[in-house]
C-alpha cells in the first residue's frame, strides 16, 4: 500500500470548491462587531433559560457530538428530537381536516332513515366504524351476498316509487348492519349498483342492478320497510342472510291486497268524486265514474297487449272525454260535462312520479328527477292526446263548450269535503296501500282540502299558494306518521294530495287549444303546471320542516344532513 503523501502532495483546492458567500478576492472582509452587540438569533434561547441536556435524555436521545460542538451544557439536541414524553401511540391522528373533526353520535332511538342519511351526507374518513347488528361467522359477511341483497331491497324500493336519497339511504343500512365498511351505494332512475372496498390496498368490489319493471304497491313498499328496519336494529330478532333472503322472496311473491274489480271501482269513484269536487251533480258523478272505469278496462287491456304506458294513458283519457261531449250533445243545462272531463282527468294525472322527480332534484339527485320529470311529460303528452282527440271530434260535431265554466261558487263545502276524503279513498286503494293505511291518508286528504278551501274560496288567495300551503301541511302530517310507524312516508302522503291536482286548469287548457283560443289555453296548462309543481315543493318543504323541528328521544346531539353550498351560482 503506497503511504499518504503530506499536505503538500495532496490536490489543491479548486475555485468551484469556495463557498458561495465567501468574498471575492480583493474584498475587505468586515470585522465581527463586539460580542455584547451581536444581534441575538431568533433560534438560541433566551437570557435565563439553560439548556439541561438531561431533561433530554430518552430512547435514542442523548447529546450530540462531534467537530464543532461543545459538550455538557452547552450541547443542543437536534430539531426531529421529540419532546420528553411524548407517545405515539396516545396521540391523535397526524392529519386534521381545515374544519376540525366532527363528533358523530348517531343514537338509536332515531330512525334508521336519518341515521344513514346523515352518513351518506359525510366524507368516507368522518363516518364512523360500522356497528354490525347481524352476526356473521367467522370468516366475515359473505361480501358478494350482501351486496347481492342490498341491491335487491334498492331495486324493489325503486321501483316502488321511492325517492333516490331513501333509496341510497336503505342500501347502505343494510350493508352496515351486515358489516361491510366503505360502502358507496348510487342510485340513477333504472340503475342501482354499490361499490364496497375491503381496505385501502384492497381493490373495490362493484355490483349494479337494472330495474326493469315499476309498479305501484304500498303493500310491498312497507314490507321492504319493515324489513329493513328489522335488519338495522339490533333489539329485534336476528335477521341473517338466509332469512333475510327467504322474506325478501315472500315479499316479491305476496299477491296484491285488492283484486281488479276492487281497482276499477276505485277508479271510478276517484273519477267521480272529483267530478263532484269542481260541481258535478248526482248524474255527473255517475257518467265520470262510467267513464273512468272504462278508461281502465282499456288501459288494461292495452298492457295486456304489450302497450307501452304512453299509449295506455291515451287510450284511458278518451272515455270521460267522449262521455263528457255526449252529455253537451244532449243541450241538458243541469249537467256539466267539463267536471265529467275534469274528473276522469283527477284519475290519470301522474301526481306521485310528479312529487318524487321534484323531490330528487331538490335533494340533489338530478339524474333521476329529469328522468323522474321526463316519465311525467310523456304521461301528460299522452293524457293530453286522448283528450285533445275527443274535443276536436266534438268541435266538430257541434258539441257547445264553454271555456269560460269555472269552479262553482263555494255553497257546498261539507259535500266537497266528503267528496275529496272519497277521492283520497280511492287513490289510496289505487296505489295498493295497507287497509291499516287508508283511514289516516283518508283524514289527510280531508285535511287538505280544507285548508285549501278556506285559502282560496273564503280568503280569496291564489289558488297556487293555497294548494302549495296544504301541499305542505299533507308532506308534515305524512311524516308524523311515518315517524310514528317507522315506515316510508309516500302512503301518507301521495294519495292525500290528489284533491290537489290541476284537473280543471289542465281541462280549460286543451279546451282552449282545440277551439283555437290558443293563448288561452296556454295559459290555463301554464297555471296547470305551476300548481303542480307547488304540490310537489310544497309536499318536500313539509317533510324538510318535520325533519328539520322534530327531534326523537336521545336525538339531540346527532349532526344533521349535509347539504350542498352554493352562493351566487358557483
């Protein structure tokens, strides 16, 4: 081995080595200013304050060493040193949101519906651990079953008619009772599918379902309810997935509470007492209620033969109408036939697909409401066709329709009581509801109407506020009592608004059109359409309001449901 020269043998330094704040040469280099006026560094200690390395001392502390360090007092300890102790493992998370950590306390006593609405409103990092309520064996939920039965509940809730933040709400109860974490259900109007991720290095697992079919059944909507509401609670009997599979099946297999013949006579008295409501006599309520019925037999018989709904609507609004111009072709002045016309119309007008698009777009779930809105145009193209057919064809036969015939002067508010709580009745039956159901939505719909004739007869204020005040009140009263059954609030609410309905705006409208009183009848389908979407804002305030004032025992310190901020449109 060669031996190491001496410094003269070694490379001079070269000109890059030189530090970049050293002074050039030629430079006289300042003296250093007395010690006593030397500017303190904002990072030594401060006068009286000495540095006691030992109040240092720990696992993998000590002084530091090396050139150009003292020892004993004067020693610092390095900067990533953590202060005397200090645990790891009892100190809060490392990253904290700019608006702090919320508190969830999600009590039970406050109906499933709210809990996970709350939580579905939350990041994916604030929601809390879920709680399984149903047990499981010991390899953990069988993941693919129970997002194979979450989207079956959706899918039957969907097309039940349920709105999409229930629906959303529904499916991730279920899959966290069953136990499955970082669950992201989306709900569209024929789509359901849920995204499950077993942890963050895991890859997710996706299932979706298309719903096919929809048809109205309360019956089966409160069943589902119910069993959800037996799978989130914990004080119930256990409900695992064989059996909550087996009922499910019972559910889609239950036949219909009310036969056919039951809803046809349901149809005809809605058709009939609607015709009362707008100042029909005993022999207008009979021809709408002949009318309607047969607009349903043939409706039915259209569906039976592989219709699509469009032409079914047609083909139903062409009875009352044809009926409504034969009683004017027989110069009869006792009759009215535009309330044969408007009560068959209370029949077909889409008033529950009508509340459930606008209350998806009020939550947020825009989607689903403009094809929620989208279903209800074609059902209104298709009712105003029918009609629109009938009118021109007795136009042309000389039928005398007088456009200007409104409602009749207020001289029978106890008989038009009967008669909207009658059409309440029959709606209700219309829609499959539970008999234990129908009195409460009955006094609902009466409630309704009175409201709405003692604002808009007796206090002379718009008909379009008047029906969106009672429109409120019926969305209150039906979550009061959906609170109180613990079930969904569309039977206490959907049929109660049908006294509401702009059956006789809409009538007055297509008159118009086809007797060329265009601006006319454009007018009256504009006032049509305003009320509503008044039913139907009206229907979702109430239930924000309700939601909004109740509180349920132990409820108080629960966080409400997040809503989108906006402000001046960004």
């Amino acid at each position: 081995m060669a031996e190491q020269g001496g410094p003269e043998d070694q490379k001079p330094q070269s000109d890059e080595a030189h530090s970049a704040f050293a002074p050039p040469a030629g430079v006289e280099q300042p003296t250093a200013p007395p010690e006593d006026d030397h500017p303190t560094s904002e990072f030594a200690l401060p006068a009286g304050l000495h540095n006691d390395p030992s109040a240092a001392s720990g696992p993998g502390q000590g002084s530091a060493s090396g050139s150009g360090q003292g020892s004993g007092s004067d020693t610092l300890s390095s900067a990533f040193v953590p202060p005397s102790g200090y645990n790891a493992q009892q100190q809060p998370p490392a990253f904290t949101p700019a608006h702090g950590i919320p508190m969830v306390r999600l009590t039970k006593e406050a109906p499933w519906q709210d809990r996970m609405r709350t939580m579905l409103r939350m990041p994916v990092f604030e929601r809390p651990a879920p709680e399984m309520v149903q047990k499981t064996d010991d390899s953990g939920p069988a993941v693919p079953r129970v997002l194979d039965l979450t989207l079956r509940i959706g899918e039957l809730l969907l097309a039940g008619g349920e709105g999409a933040e229930d629906v959303e709400a529904a499916m991730f109860a279920v899959s966290r009772s069953y136990g499955l974490d970082r669950c992201e259900p989306t709900v569209t109007f024929t789509l359901l599918s849920i995204s499950h991720q077993p942890s963050l290095v895991d890859d997710p697992i996706t299932a979706s379902r298309t719903v096919r079919r929809r048809g109205t059944d309360y019956t089966r909507l409160a069943a589902v309810f119910r069993l959800i509401d037996d799978i989130t609670s914990a004080e119930h009997v256990e409900v695992s997935l064989e059996e909550a599979y087996r009922r499910l099946a019972e559910i889609r297999r239950n036949r219909h509470p009310y036969p056919g013949w039951v809803l046809t006579a349901a149809a005809g008295l809605l058709a009939g007492s609607a015709s009362v409501l707008v100042g029909g006599g005993v022999l207008v309520f009979v021809v709408a209620a002949a009318g309607a019925m047969l607009g349903d037999r043939l409706a039915w018989l259209c569906a039976g033969r592989g219709l699509p709904e469009f032409y079914q609507f047609t083909v139903a609004a062409m009875p009352p109408a044809a009926m409504g111009i034969a009683l004017t072709l027989t110069h009869s002045t006792d009759v009215r036939p535009s309330a044969v016309i408007t009560g068959g119309l209370f029949a077909l007008l889409p008033g529950r697909a009508l509340v459930a698009g606008v209350q998806d777009g009020l939550t947020g779930y825009y989607i689903t409401a403009g094809a929620r809105l989208l279903e209800v145009m074609y059902f209104f193209i298709g009712i105003v066709g029918g009609v629109l057919l009938m009118l021109y064809l007795g136009v042309q036969l000389g039928a005398q329709l007088n456009p200007e015939a409104r409602f009749v002067p207020n001289d029978r508010p106890v008989l038009q009581i009967l008669a909207s709580m009658a059409l309440t009745l029959a709606f209700a039956i219309l829609l499959q509801q539970e008999r234990s159901t129908v009195l409460a939505v009955t006094l609902n719909g009466g409630v309704a109407w009175i409201i709405y004739g003692a604002m808009a007869r007796t206090g002379g204020i718009s008909p379009v506020a008047a029906t969106a005040v009672a429109a409120g009140l019926v969305g209150l009263f039906g979550q009061l009592f959906s609170r109180y059954r613990y079930t969904s609030s569309l039977p206490y609410i959907t049929a109660a608004i049908g006294p509401l309905l702009p059956g006789s705006a809409t009538y007055f409208g297509l008159l118009g059109v086809a007797q060329n009183e265009v601006d006319t009848g454009l007018t009256s389908l504009f006032t049509a359409v305003a009320t509503a979407l008044a039913i139907a804002i009206g229907v979702n305030l109430g239930s924000e309001i309700s939601r909004l004032f109740m509180r349920v025992p132990g409820a108080v310190e629960g966080p409400s449901r997040r809503a989108a901020k906006r402000t001046r449109g960004f």
